[in-house]
C-alpha cells in the first residue's frame, strides 16, 4: 500500500492507493488495521464514483507479510514499526535481504550487527514487531464486535493480551477503565459475546454510568428513586434487581447513601471536606484592637489615592474585611470594581510584604487576571502542579501540593470562582496553608461550573463565611451598554433590542440559514474592522450543540468561512470532524498526562511540563499523516502534539457552547438565539454570553426568545448538598 488517501479513524474506513502490476489503484472500504508500507490481497468489485473516479470497493481483505526484501524495507520505512525509519529500514535489509523478517523475529539480537543499532535497539524493535502482530490479532477480533479502531486501540494499550479475557468474562470493566467507552458501548459488546441481560454485573454497570453520566451534568448525587428508575429504563426489559444491586453496591462501598441520595464515593467526600475545610479557615487573622478599622480605611485609601483608583465604600468594607479574615468572598457583576478591589487587596499586602499568588479556573481566565492586576497569575492545576491520575470516576487526581506540600503564600487569590467544580475545590482547600488568607472572587450569577456542583453559589448561601457583593456600576460610559444590559437582565429586566446601539447590536432574523450567513459575513467581514482585531478573535457563542445553530454546525460553516481548504494545508478527517492547519480548536477535557513544550522563539526560555484542561484554545500548527500526529500552538504559548487516536479531546472551536466560553473574554461576540430547547432558555445563559465581549455583543435571532430567557430566573437543577454541609460544619 502506498498511501492512505482518506481516512475515518472513528469507522476504520478508508480510501487506499495501491500499486498493482505496476499500476495505481484505488481501494476503497472498512480496513482498519491496514498501514501504509503493507501488503494487502483485497477482493471487491470496481464502482464509478461521480466525484472520485474508478475504485475498488473493498468485500474482503487480507494483509499478508512482506514475502521480497523491496515489499519488506517499504513495510518497515512507512513508521508501522516505532522506532523505524526510511534510513534505518534501508540498512537492515541490506544486509539480511529476503530473510529479514524472519531475523527480526527469531533471532532481534542479530540486528546489533548492523553499525547504529545496540542490543537494547534491537529488542525494542523485535518487541515493537511483535506487539504490531498482536495488535492487528486483536483489532481483527474487536472489529467483529463493533468496536471501533480507535477504542480497539485503547482497550489493547490498557489490557495487553488479556483483552479477550476481559471481552469474554466481564466486558462492563471497559466502561470504568476506558476513557470513551461507556455503558452502552459495552452492553453492546456484551450482547455480542452472548452475556445475560439479568446478570448482576450489567446491572451494577448501568447504575454506575447512570451516576457518572449524572455527574457530567453538573450533578453531585441524585436521589434514590431517580437513579433506580432510570437505570431501569437504560437496562431495558430484561434486569436484574436494581435496588438489590444498589444497596449491594451501598454495602460495598462502591456507591454512597446519605439520606435518600445516592453518590459517587469522590462527590460525597469531596463536599465533606470542603465544608469543614471552609470552616475551618473561617478565622480572624487580626486581633479587633480598637481603632483598627478605621487604621485599616485610612491605609486602604492612600493605596487608591496613589493608584487613581476610583472606590466607594463597599470596596472599602471588602478590602477591610478581607484584610481582618481567613476567608473572604468578593462577588459582584460586570463593571462593579471587582479588578479595582483586587488592586486595592494585593497593594495593601504587598506594603505589608506578604507573598501573594494569584490564579483561575482556566489559561484564558488567569491570563485576564494577568492583565487586569499586573502580577502573574496561574491557572489552578498549574498552582497546584499534577502529579499523577488515578481511575476513580475520571476525576480524581494527585496533585504535587497538598496538605503535606502546601502552597507557599500567605495570600491566595482565586478568580472566577464560578468556574470551579467541587472536585477542583477539594483539591484547592487541601493545599492552602493553615495561616494564610483565603481570598474567592467571582460572579455569582455567571452559569455554574461544567464539572459538578454549584460552589460559588453556595459558599454565597452561607450567612458565617465574610462576603461582599459589589452592586456599584462605574463604567458608565459610552461602551457601557453591556454593562447595563447585563445587570439588567440579571435584574430581570427586559432591555432594548436594537440594531442602533453601536456596542449592543440586535438583528431579528427567523431563518437559521440566514443567521448562519450573517454570522459568516459579520465575523470574516464587518466585526473586526469595528472592533480592531482579526476575524479569529471574535468568538461566536451558541446555547446548542446540536442542531442548525449549534457547536457542530456552526464550526463546519465557519470553517469554510475562515479556513478554506487550500493545497498548502494538510487535513485529517477523525470521525465526522476535519481538521485543518490554522484551525481554532478547544481542548474538552482535562488530561493530566499530555506533554507540552514552549518554543524558544516565542519564548526567551523554552519550559515543558505536563497537562492540557477543558477550555484551553490554539490553533493547529501542524498535521503530519507520516507520524499519525498533530501539533496545537495554544494561546498561552504552549505547544502539544496529539496522536492522531487522541482528537476525541480537542473540538473546532470557530463556535463554541455559551458554557465552554466561561472565564473568557473577546473583543466581540456573536451570539445567535433563535429556539434553543427549553432546557437552555434560562436566564443566566444569557447573562454568561454576553458579559464574555469586551467591547462589542452581536444577538441574531428571536426577540421573543430573548424575552423568555430573561423572564425565566431558573436554570437546570443541580443535586448537591454542599450548601447543607456548609451551615453544618458552621454551626459546630
């Protein structure tokens, strides 16, 4: 096979050039193990295609071994084998001809006579040969159940040769240890291999994915009656019994009960700790000596004074507070002076020479603290250093600080606490030292975090934590109107919807084609000469996913729109997604273990590390189909090659979901409204969108439908109990 033309890593499909008798064919079909470099009898009948031309489409196929010395150097050259190249595979046959697979295979060390390989070499690739031959034995074998190339790859990279066991006796375990694999993915495995729909572990794997999947939805448990009924709507007709193998489940200590709520063993532990964490950092940090308060306005207003900081009183009483307390919590929306308060905060501490550090949820977010306040800020995974992932729900992970290895600051500043899931937060609370100040500033009325639980809102709930809420709007000026819409429709106040207002502008369009084509013409054409940056800098927000005017479409369109195919561009489709040189991508889920590295030439020291998180945005710098890999040039400068069996964490990001753009913000956004599902018409999806542009908002769509999202105050439902167990461990 000469090369691979096209190729869908998620249904192994693929189009094939091969050279037949000296001729060039092209080949056609399912051939998920088939590499360039490979040998293949294919047998087919031959199909016209309009577009494409004469092809063999594929009924069978066969890879047989390279049998001459020309077929085998091609085979080991085309990367198949790692640690291979054209150089090294050119002088191995060279010298064992027709016999070198057979040398590779029984006798590796004999490769060490050739001048560049050692005796370790030499077994790495006759390991690397036979590990190919296992993995195309079982990728064959998993291909018959349904199971796609890429998770074939993952099930064999997880259980080596003992795959088939795990298949055949328990195929339920992939949906706790595979990444992507669910419970549906594996009930289908299980019906192929012939299991009982009644088992009990089929049951206790439906129960867990059910917790899990509600997990995913922001949820911290549900309740007991909910999860059993529906776990039995996912089992089906034939189950085993569902509140036997729950409470089975109780007794093990699998699952936790409190109440008639049932957890995921991390969740329950996770909102324990954090409540009496809380608590227990809610101390005075200053003796009230008379006077004190007074001392502390007068130092606070000198700060502001020598800084033209514009204050009013209740950023006095924040800095002041925050000044006497363990725990401080600054809330308050748009404009409000919550960049000013934190300026006021960090200068009084630093007069007093504390050491300070300051970080967010995401990269983008702690670059806007950057920005805002001048001194570095982190993102908190960063701040806390990972160390390692464990395989408990996907979510828990080992970070270098902690309670034995606290972070070494007497003040911590966290930013767009609305982000921060409870997870996220257990791991904050354990690594922040007993004796510094605790410092939480966020927006309440933002959408809660994508991982589970509603911490901020919650923390806000308690009536013992020290909290100030700015109300104050000072940018009234002739930019405001996001401001001003913003509060009001936090309000819940309707506001104008006009095409006039140069920084708010509403367009009422009914149709999503028409929508699509005017997002297309704003973004490549009108916007950025408004606002004064490029079109890849205006970000468009959608409520959706699916549909006409959700993530997936709207990134096809725009990429067309802003990214056109081009001769000079590699591609690589992956799944139903195409990729493309200068793409805008989002990485969509936190991995701990991925590598990145700096460049020197964007950077005076080039710095590596590891792990990428939900919500980071780059541009793809390279495709490279030889390697099977691609490199993303992230905003903050790191780089990341991905294989090519990892794209399943990166998505376009030309659009993205009103609820990814958290913590972010853009010169201008597009936001396009028209008739979300009733789920998403909500009040504070509104509010999150359009406080995301900094100097421009763009709504297209219904009028009416904006209307109903401000009247409705109520969002999804989130089980949790944090906010109980925080009056708890208050009240002890």
């Amino acid at each position: 096979m000469d090369h691979v033309i096209f190729e869908s890593r998620e249904t192994g499909f693929k189009a094939l050039a091969l050279i037949s008798d000296g001729f060039d064919e092209t080949v056609v079909g399912r051939m998920p193990d088939v590499s360039k470099g490979d040998t293949v009898e294919v047998t087919g009948e031959y199909t016209d295609h309009p577009r494409f031309g004469v092809q063999l489409k594929v009924t069978s196929y066969k890879i047989i071994p390279p049998a001459d010395s020309q077929a085998m150097e091609r085979y080991l050259a085309s990367g198949a084998v790692t640690g291979v190249g054209e150089k090294l595979a050119s002088r191995i046959v060279s010298k064992f001809g027709d016999d070198t697979f057979r040398i590779i295979e029984e006798e590796p060390e004999r490769l060490a006579e050739i001048k560049g390989i050692s005796k370790r070499k030499a077994m790495e690739i006759a390991v690397a040969m036979e590990e190919k031959k296992d993995l195309r034995d079982a990728m064959v074998t998993m291909q018959g159940l349904g199971i796609s190339q890429t998770m074939a790859v993952r099930i064999y990279d997880n259980y080596g040769p003992g795959y088939a066991n795990i298949l055949r006796t328990n195929p339920y375990k992939l949906a706790e240890d595979i990444r992507g694999i669910g419970f549906k993915t594996a009930d289908e495995i299980a019906f192929r291999e012939g299991m009982d729909p009644a088992s009990e572990d089929r049951c206790k794997a439906a129960l867990m994915y059910v917790l899990s999947d509600a997990s995913a939805e922001g949820h911290c448990y549900l309740p007991e009656e909910m999860l059993v009924k529906l776990t039995t709507e996912l089992l089906g007709e034939e189950h085993a019994d569902v509140p036997k193998s729950l409470k089975d489940m109780v007794h093990a200590g699998k699952l936790k009960k409190d109440k008639d709520r049932i957890y995921l063993p991390a969740f329950y532990y996770a909102e324990i700790s954090c409540a009496r964490m809380l608590a227990e950092k809610n101390i005075p940090m200053m003796k009230d000596l008379p006077g004190i308060d007074e001392k502390i306005d007068r130092d606070v207003k000198r700060i502001a004074e020598a800084n033209g900081m514009q204050t009013d009183p209740l950023q006095i009483s924040a800095v002041r507070e925050c000044i006497k307390n363990g725990l401080f919590i600054l809330t308050g929306g748009p404009g409000t002076g919550k960049t000013t308060t934190i300026n006021m905060i960090i200068r009084y501490f630093l007069d007093q020479g504390l050491e300070i550090v300051l970080a967010a949820p995401t990269g983008r977010a702690a670059k806007r603290m950057t920005e805002t306040t001048g001194y570095e800020a982190a993102t908190i995974h960063r701040l806390l250093g990972v160390a390692s992932i464990q395989d408990e729900t996907g979510s828990s992970v080992i970070f270098q600080k902690n309670a034995e290895e606290p972070i070494e600051a007497d003040v911590i500043i966290i930013d767009e606490m609305s982000m921060v899931d409870i997870m996220l937060f257990k791991a904050l609370l354990s690594a922040v030292p007993v004796a510094s100040r605790l410092i939480l500033v966020g927006d309440a009325s933002q959408l809660p975090s994508v991982g589970p639980g509603t911490v901020l809102s919650d923390i806000c709930s308690c009536p013992s934590f020290p909290t100030v809420k700015l109300e104050k709007i000072f940018r009234q000026d002739e930019t405001s109107n996001i401001v001003i819409n913003a509060h009001k429709i936090d309000r819940g106040e309707h506001i104008e919807l006009s095409s006039s207002i140069k920084d708010f502008i509403f367009l009422e369009r009914d149709d999503s084609n028409v929508i699509k084509q005017t997002i297309g013409w704003m973004i490549s054409d009108k916007l950025p000469a408004y606002v004064g940056c490029g079109p890849f800098d205006v970000q468009v927000l959608t409520p959706m996913k699916k549909g006409a005017l959700g993530v997936y479409e709207l990134n096809r369109f725009l990429q067309q729109v802003l990214n056109p195919a081009s001769h000079e561009k590699s591609e690589y489709l992956y799944g139903d997604t195409l990729y493309r040189e200068g793409d805008k991508v989002m990485q969509t889920k936190n991995d701990y273990q991925l590598e990145w590295t700096t460049d020197e030439a964007l950077s005076s020291l080039a710095q590596s590390g590891s792990g990428v998180f939900n919500g980071d945005l780059g541009r793809i710098r390279r495709i490279d189909e030889a390697s099977r890999n691609m490199t993303v040039l992230f905003d903050d400068g790191r780089i990341v090659k991905y294989s090519f069996s990892d794209l399943d964490e990166l998505d376009l990001s030309y659009a993205m979901t009103i609820h990814k753009s958290q913590g972010s913000e853009y010169p201008a956004v597009i936001i396009p409204i028209l008739d979300p599902s009733a789920p998403l018409v909500y009040r504070n999806l509104l509010y999150t969108g359009i406080t995301r542009a900094k100097s421009c908002v763009v709504l297209l769509g219904s009028s009416g439908t904006i209307c109903r999202m401000i009247d409705n105050r109520g969002s999804n439902e989130r089980f949790s109990s944090f906010a109980e167990r925080l009056l708890e461990a208050c009240a002890h």
